[in-house]
C-alpha cells in the first residue's frame, strides 16, 4: 500500500497548491508599478528577453532568466528600452507584463507551500501536521507578498526547502537520486541568492555527518553536494553571458569572474541607509516591515506592505528551538529542519552587507511553519515535539492550538488589504499600524 499513499500524498500537495494559486493569481498585476527590488529584477528579465545585456548584476540571475522567459511567452511586445516602460491603464505599466514578471514568483511559491506540506507531514507524525505547515505558510503576510513579486526571496526560500526534502529522503537509505536532486536544487538555491550558501554549507554538513565516514557516500556527496551545484550555478549565467558576448564563448570565464567580483563589491561595499533597513536580530520580531508600495488618493490609500503573520513570525524561534531539542530525541528530520532554520536566520551575522531587511527571514519561515505544524500536532495529541507529555493539559493543549489556528486566519484576514494592494481608508490604514513609528 505504500505506493498508492505516496500517489495520495502528492495529490493532495498538487490540490494544497493549486489552492494557493486560485486564491492569489486574481489581480496578481495590481499594482502596475513596480514593487520595491521589482525595479531591479524586473527591468533585467525584460532586457534578457530582448538580449541584451541585464541592468545590474547584484545577485545571481536565477530570477531575472524566470522572467526572462516568462515575459518572452506572455508579453513579448514588452518593450524595455523605453524611457517609460510601456504604458497601461491609469499610467501603470502593461497589465500582461506585470501579470508576467510576477508568474514565476507565484508559481516557486505555489511549489513551496506543496514541499511544506509533504516534508511537514513525513516530518511532523501526520497529514495534519503537513497540512497546518502548508496552511500556516500560506496564510503568512509577507510570503503572500513574495509571492506576488518579482523579487529573488521566495524563489531562495522554495528551492531551499526542496533541497531539504531531497536530503532528508536521500539520508534514508542514501538514495543517490535524491542527492543529486538535493544538489540541483541547492545550486538554484545559490544560483538566485548568495545567502543560500549559509544553507548549502549547514546541509552539507548534516549529510556529511550521515554518511559515517563511508567512502563510497563521501565521494557521492562530493559529486552532488560540490560538484553538481556548482554546474548549475554556473549554467544559470550562460543567458546573461550570452548576452555580454554576444560573438561566441570566448570571454565567457572572464565575464563569468568579474560578474562575481562586482556583486561581491556591491554588497560588501552598500553603505547606505535605508528607512526600512532592520538587524537581522530584530526579524523574527517584525520590528520593521517593509512598505512596497503606497499612494494616496484623497482618503483611500492603496499600499503593499510586506508583513509577516505574527502567530508564525513571533513563535518561529522557539519553535525552531524546540524542533532542534527533537532532534536530539529521536526526531532527526526535525533537527534537521530546526536548526537548519536557526542556522539561515543567525547566519546573517557573517554577512559582507550591513544594509538588511526584515524580508531576508523569507528563507526561514517554511521551515519555521514546519517546525510549528508538528508542535501543534504534537501538543493536540497530548505530546511534547519529540515525545514526552505535553506541557499543558490535553485539554488545555488543544485550545492553545485551536486558537493559534484562529488568530493566524483572523490575522492573515485583517491584513490582506494591505497586502494585496486593495484600497482602503486612512482609518482603515491607521488601525492596521498599531506598533507606532516602527511600523510606518
């Protein structure tokens, strides 16, 4: 019967993504300006599908090659040169251009919230864990509005979170086609952020603890885990150094080397200050989230603004905490996911750039969400995270999650205007921001 449930498992994670597209493709072009880094990464997928040469270079190109293609086959008369980038309704940017840009977003995070299920449930004890880690990431804030940008931080956090599926099921029984599908993924991973090197390197090491020593796993994992991603990495330039020589290959490594050089100079050398810049100790907390976009109209604001769910966001740390405990109890999986996540989010410490922003959590909240999922299945069925009694009463225990689970809809709920860029008020605004200047 195991086949069959495995088909059932990833039937339901096709369903639990295609719940998350249908309810956040509607007015995906809203709004038709570019949001916050859009600027950046938008402007270069349109020039990559012209063939010419990207804007910038500060981060590896994954991204710009997705919307390359995807404005290529949905907007193909978009005109990127123009000093005013073609021109929609009410003075926006095309409607198809936008829809298109933002599509390989959507569709990382569609994947996203699918892996979270699958890795939640093989992880957590249960569907219903898989399911509270898929729910609980869909219903955050700030990945709803990744998700719905041409920006690099849900693509970094999608792949990661399938580079950890893959090694989670590779380690059992060093399966070595789900090395190499680890190593695919991490290498987009890099491929789209540099901060997924953090990542790469804290996996790598759990894989290699794994593998005991063993040569024949070692030189496997040297193949898959070094070799492979750096392949990858290194394909995914090949549309912009095409595009900088256009002649041949000749020039390509040179190309290739100074691409790195001026990204790794951007970064270490960033010494501006930005009004939403925040310590990325401060993150978890959501001390200072980011507005993408906002425009008065009279009294009606419309606004974009990049906040998390406070029920994931605030228990994120401790529970991360708790699944690392786990790990330790017998629970390798959640060890892995726990301090993984702890590991992505301190790693910000050794970071060339001191210009932040509370998004770079992106990459820890599916795992945050997993770790959550399993806590709150776990306290529902009376048990500690990696066994034990629970700390509360089961009765007691079942209403704490009960209301987790409300206040992370009626959260999600109260914030979506201001997430999905629907006119509101200036009340209806100055409700929503209760944390004072911080939040403005």
């Amino acid at each position: 019967m195991a086949p069959a449930r495995g088909w059932l498992e990833v039937g339901v994670a096709l369903l639990v993504a295609l719940t998350f597209l249908g309810l956040a493709l509607p007015r995906l072009d809203e709004p038709q300006v570019p949001l916050f880094d859009e600027v950046f990464h938008a402007r270069s997928g349109a020039l990559l599908a012209r063939g010419l040469p990207p804007s910038e270079v500060s981060h590896p190109p994954l991204l710009k090659d997705a919307v390359a293609v995807s404005l290529a086959l949905l907007a193909p008369g978009f005109e990127p040169r123009a000093a005013r980038w073609a021109p929609g309704e009410g003075g926006g940017y095309a409607r198809d251009a936008v829809w298109a840009w933002r599509l390989p977003s959507l569709l990382a995070a569609a994947w996203a919230v699918a892996v979270a299920y699958l890795l939640g449930g093989a992880l957590g004890g249960g569907r219903a864990a898989g399911l509270a880690a898929a729910a609980l990431l869909g219903l955050d804030g700030c990945f709803w509005v990744h998700a719905r940008a041409a920006q690099t931080n849900v693509l970094e956090a999608s792949l990661v979170l399938t580079a950890v599926g893959c090694a989670w099921r590779a380690s059992r029984g060093w399966s070595f086609p789900w090395l190499l599908g680890a190593g695919v993924a991490i290498g987009l991973a890099v491929a789209t952020r540099w901060s997924a090197l953090v990542p790469w390197l804290a996996l790598g090491a759990w894989l290699a603890w794994g593998t005991r020593g063993e040569a024949r796993a070692v030189l496997r994992l040297a193949g898959a885990w070094v070799a492979v991603p750096l392949l990858v990495y290194v394909a995914a330039w090949l549309p912009v150094l095409a595009t900088l020589h256009p002649s041949g290959l000749a020039g390509w490594g040179t190309a290739l080397v100074e691409a790195q050089a001026t990204a790794w100079g951007y970064h270490a050398r960033l010494a501006e200050v930005h009004p939403y810049q925040s310590p990325w100790w401060s993150w978890p907390a959501m001390a200072r989230p980011v507005w993408y976009h906002f425009s008065w109209r009279g009294e009606v604001v419309t606004a974009v603004w990049a906040i998390g769910n406070a029920v994931l966001w605030w228990a994120s740390v401790p529970a991360l905490i708790g699944a690392l405990r786990a790990g330790w109890r017998g629970q390798p999986g959640l060890g892995l996911v726990g301090g993984l996540g702890l590991a992505a989010w301190v790693g910000w410490v050794i970071a060339p750039r001191s210009l932040t922003f509370m998004h770079y959590y992106l990459t820890v909240v599916p795992l945050a969400a997993i770790a959550l999922g399993a806590l709150g299945f776990a306290w529902w069925r009376g048990r500690a995270l990696g066994g034990g009694a629970a700390p509360l009463q089961p009765g007691a225990a079942r209403v704490v999650v009960i209301g987790a689970a409300c206040a992370a809809v009626a959260w999600r709920v109260w914030y979506h205007p201001l997430l999905s860029a629907v006119p509101v008020s200036r009340a209806e605004l100055l409700q929503r921001v209760w944390f004072g200047e911080a939040w403005l």
